[in-house]
C-alpha cells in the first residue's frame, strides 16, 4: 500500500510541476529560466516514476490487473 501512495504523490508533483512550469511561461514572459527548471523537474520526476513502476512490477510489489477480471 506504501508503494500506491508513492506513486500517486508523485503523479501529484509531476502535474503541480508543469502547472508551475505553465504558470512562470504565461507570468515571466521569457525574463527567467525558472520555466526551463520546473520542466526539467517534471522530466526527473516522469524518469524516476518510470523507474519506480518498472521496479515495483519487476519485485512483486505491484500486480498488472485488466479493466475485466478473468472468468473461472
């Protein structure tokens, strides 16, 4: 279950991510290099949610399910 919610927080910073990289685009009007630092957040943080996925599917922690369960 730790693992589930590792996973959600991080799907919530990589979305709060690119609204902040959104945000300083639209505001800072290319005066600053802080939008190119929130989106090379967001790809650390995609990068590193990939990985997590990959490990945990790879250890057992998590199981790959269909949107219809199999039939007995």
């Amino acid at each position: 279950m730790l693992i589930k919610a590792i996973i959600i927080i991080l799907l919530f910073l990589v979305i709060a991510s690119l609204a902040a990289g959104m945000f300083t685009l639209i505001k800072d009007r290319n005066q600053s290099n802080r939008t190119v630092r929130f989106l090379t957040i967001r790809i650390a943080l995609s990068v590193s949610l990939f990985v997590l996925l990959l490990v945990s599917f790879l250890m057992g922690w998590i199981q790959p399910h269909g949107l219809i369960p199999p039939q007995p």
